[in-house]
C-alpha cells in the first residue's frame, strides 16, 4: 500500500511515481483525502485551521490531479474526486471544510472539460454521512438527530460509496463526465 501527505506536493509526485512503476500505468484514479474542520464562524477560523483543512481537502486533489492526470490520459482512463454534500449543504460554523468541498467539485468540473477531448472521465462522489470515521466523529457530536435529516434514515455504508466509485469507473458510466454523485440517502433533496 502506497501512503502520501496529499498536502505535500512533492510526497504526492512520489507516490503516483512509485504506483505508476509498480502498476505500468494508471487506469483509475480517486482522490478521496478529507479532514473535518473544527467548527468555529467565518470571522473567528483561525488561519492555522483554514490552510491545514485547505491543504489537505482541496489542496490535496489538486495534487493528486496534477500528478496523476497525464498518466490517466494516457491510458484513456477515469479520475474520480471524492468530495461531500456539504459542498452544497454549507452548514454555519464549518467554513473550511464545505469551501474545500465546494473547491473540489469546481475543480472536478474544469478537469472533465480539459480531458474529454482524450477520452477520459472525471466524476465525484459526494457522500453524505458515512459510517467512516469522520462519519462516526459527526454521529458522536450532533448525536442521532443527525440520522433524521436523511430520508433513509441511517447513514451510509463506506461499501455503498465504493460501489458508486465502481460504477463511475466501469465502462457502464462511459457516457458520464462532469457530474457530482451524491450518494447520501436522500439528505441532499
């Protein structure tokens, strides 16, 4: 397994590098990197707190896209951000998180339009609450009142987004580019 600060560019090159020499090529890319941030309104986020979640949550598929893209396209191949509903549920207090979010959806949509012409897909996933850590960090803090805002009434299972990000890199969704997924129970609608 390859592991990389997706905040430090340099360590990101590294690791797409080593995948590239190890696999010969890549197929399939996710850049799927998210911290929380600490909640706290837009005037009192202290700026140490806004650039570690930057860094990481959109900074972070930046890199990855920067690194990874040429190799995708020259495979013809698919990328796939993972970013979160809170791009479009902007919640008070979590500034740094849904603008990273909103960020990484922005930066999805440019990327789909530069690479279409090769032949390759860019898709994201925005999961709602997922049964992961972070997920279970939200349920522990907003309790299960959190559980009611979503028409299915649980969270999400992390096998229920992978089996979206599957579908989106099968040759089943080779007319799809450009699109955000949310796969978040129905909390979005």
């Amino acid at each position: 397994m390859l592991q990389a600060d997706v905040s430090d560019r340099d360590a990101v090159e590294a690791m797409v590098a080593e995948a590239v020499a190890f696999l010969g090529g890549l197929d399939v890319v996710v850049a799927n990197s998210g911290v929380a941030s600490r909640l706290a309104p837009v005037v009192s986020v202290d700026p140490a707190e806004w650039r570690r979640v930057l860094a990481t949550d959109l900074d972070g598929a930046f890199w990855t896209a920067r690194a990874a893209v040429p190799h995708v396209v020259a495979r013809r191949g698919v990328f796939l951000f993972v970013s979160s509903i809170g791009a479009d549920l902007a919640g008070a207090g979590g500034a740094p998180y849904h603008v990273a979010k909103a960020g990484v959806n922005a930066l999805m949509k440019v990327l789909a339009k530069e690479v279409a012409a090769a032949g390759v897909r860019v898709n994201c996933i925005a999961p709602g609450v997922v049964r992961s850590e972070m997920g279970e960090r939200l349920l522990r803090y907003h309790g299960e009142a959190v559980l009611q805002t979503i028409p299915l009434g649980r969270a999400g299972e992390p096998s229920e987004i992978g089996r979206a990000a599957v579908f989106l890199a099968s040759d089943d969704a080779a007319w799809i580019t450009g699109k955000v997924l949310r796969v978040d129970g129905g909390a979005y609608m």
